[in-house]
C-alpha cells in the first residue's frame, strides 16, 4: 500500500477513535495509529478465517449428511431443515430468511459489527449451499446423525471464534433470558423442546430421535471448538501457609498467581485473622496435580474452584514446568 493511503486510513482510524477532527498528527500519535491498524488487521483476517472456515464445515455437515436424510438439528438451522423438509423450499433461501429476525436482533443487542460479520457469515453458508456440491458420504443414519453434527457444530463453532454466529438462536436466547429472567440455556432448551416435538409429528419419531443425537453431536462440537479442550480453572486458596503455596505453584506448575491480602474467619465466635488468599488460573488436566501439591503443604487448606471460559496473557499459555 502506498504511503499516503496508509497514513490517510492511520489519520482516520485516530479521528473515529479518539472523536476528535485534528487534521494532522504527531509522529508519535501516528506511530500508536499504525500499531492499533495492525492489530485490527489481523483480527480481522483471523475473524475472517474462522468464519469461512465455519461456513464450509457447516454447509458439508448440511448437503453432505443431514439434508439427503431429512435429520435436522436444533435452533436456526433446525427450524430451517424443518420447513425445507416438509415443503420443499430450498435450504439456502430458508436460511436467509428465518435468520432476518435474528440479525435484527443481535444487531439491538450485540451491536452493529457483530451483525455485520453474522450478515456475511450467512449470506456465505446461503452461498455456499447454492453453488457449491458435496458427495453424500454414508447412507446410515447412526453415522449421518453424528457426523452430521459434528460439521454443523463444528462450523458454528469458528464462526463464533470468528464474532459472528450462522444460527441466530444464542441471541433470541439472550434476549428472552433478560426479559424474563431466566438463564440462556433454559431458554435454549424450551426452543430446541418444540423444535423436536414438530419434528416428531410431521416426520416421525424415528428422525425426531437421529435429529436428537445430530443436535448433540453438534453442541458438544460447538462447546468444544469455543472453550478449547484445555478448559480453564480458576482456584482461589486460602492457607496459612501461602508463602509456601505460592512457591509451589511458580516453581512446580509454572503458572503465575495474583495475591490478595484479607481475612479468614472461624470459631464459634467469629475470630478473624490476616491472612494472604492466592488466586491462579490453570487448565483443568493440571487440576489433579495442584489438588496433590497443596495437600503435601497443608492438608486442611480452603480452596474455591471456578470455570474461566478464557484466558490470556501471563503464563497461562506455556506448558507447564516438569518436576
């Protein structure tokens, strides 16, 4: 890119983000613009990536196994092989469609990049449906079922990775969840409920039960794709003997710990006494470890365990020093 384009984009990426109509910037300032530029670029690639990555997986679970057997699946995209199922409309303009309401709706919720990027991840499954031909890998329904679920999930998984979704029912469930009070997956399940119970009825309970393991096939695909197979544990620890504790988790599990100064209370009395609480973040294969190590130190030590859906920075992404 020529030198004048890229600082004209630079001066502009400054003025959207500070709100500020200055003409001209200093070195420095531009320097910091040309940094912010580069990391945004390659968000974007990645996000881009992962979305058309998503999109092929999805559109080979649907024309590869699912649409040849009438199996559908959960949410969106269940109530999209549904209708296509029993009139005939093809998939990919029934995609489109059902998914209209919901973009709206994540566009209230989410805001206006997130819905731009779920526009063009399924405006590009509707694409990729139309044009592009997958061979019909297996005939038997166990293996239809399962793999089917696993492609579907597989590709709204990166699409999520990505910021966008393929299947618009994580938003109408977000946004039922703060109307009435109710958790996500509550409402999740009330949808998927009656998407089975159609399908049971107007294609028979022997597809609505395959439909039933394609949908659990995918949302474990799904789970696993967003949160990894190296889930996170956050453990916070209370010991009189965290000096010790902490030692142990820097030198022995090479992760790095956060320490709290507060109060531990006991006795029938309520006493309380300082006491320093330790607070690391490790992957749940290095749970059973930890547990051992902090026994060896102090038996009767207090520890919380907690789920982390992420983590960044720090020392959380190396491996783990050996003993």
């Amino acid at each position: 890119m020529h030198p004048y384009f890229l600082i004209v984009i630079i001066q502009t990426l400054l003025r959207k983000r500070h709100k500020t109509t200055k003409e001209t910037f200093s070195s420095y300032e531009l320097a910091k613009g040309y940094k912010e530029l580069l990391i945004i670029s390659k968000r974007l690639l990645k996000d881009a990536m992962l979305i058309t990555l998503g999109i092929f997986s999805a559109a080979f679970g649907l024309k590869g196994f699912l649409l040849t057997n009438h199996f559908i699946d959960g949410g969106v995209t269940g109530m999209s092989l549904l209708v296509s199922a029993l009139t005939g409309w093809p998939l990919y303009i029934l995609i489109i469609c059902i998914n209209i309401p919901f973009v709206i709706l994540g566009y209230h919720i989410m805001g206006k990049q997130f819905a731009i990027k779920t526009v063009l991840a399924i405006t590009g499954l509707s694409i990729c449906l139309a044009t592009v031909n997958f061979v019909d890998v297996t005939k038997d329904n166990l293996l239809v079922a399962i793999f089917g679920g696993f492609f579907l999930g597989a590709g709204i998984g990166l699409s999520v990775r990505g910021g966008a979704v393929i299947d618009g029912t994580e938003v109408l469930a977000i946004y039922l969840s703060r109307k009435f009070s109710t958790s996500i997956g509550t409402v999740i399940i009330a949808i998927n409920i009656m998407i089975f119970s159609v399908a049971a009825y107007f294609l028979g309970i022997e597809v609505a039960l395959y439909s039933m393991i394609t949908y659990m096939a995918a949302s474990k695909t799904l789970d696993f794709i967003v949160e990894g197979i190296e889930e996170y544990m956050g453990v916070t620890i209370v010991s009189f003997r965290s000096e010790e504790i902490r030692e142990m988790i820097i030198t022995k599990m090479g992760r790095g710990v956060t320490v709290y100064n507060g109060k531990r209370g006991y006795g029938k009395r309520g006493e309380t006494k300082d006491v320093e609480i330790i607070y690391t973040v490790i992957t749940r294969l290095e749970l059973n470890k930890l547990k051992i190590e902090i026994e060896k130190i102090e038996p009767n030590a207090f520890y919380v365990l907690n789920t982390v859906k992420d983590a960044k920075g720090g020392v959380i992404k190396k491996r783990p020093l050996t003993e």
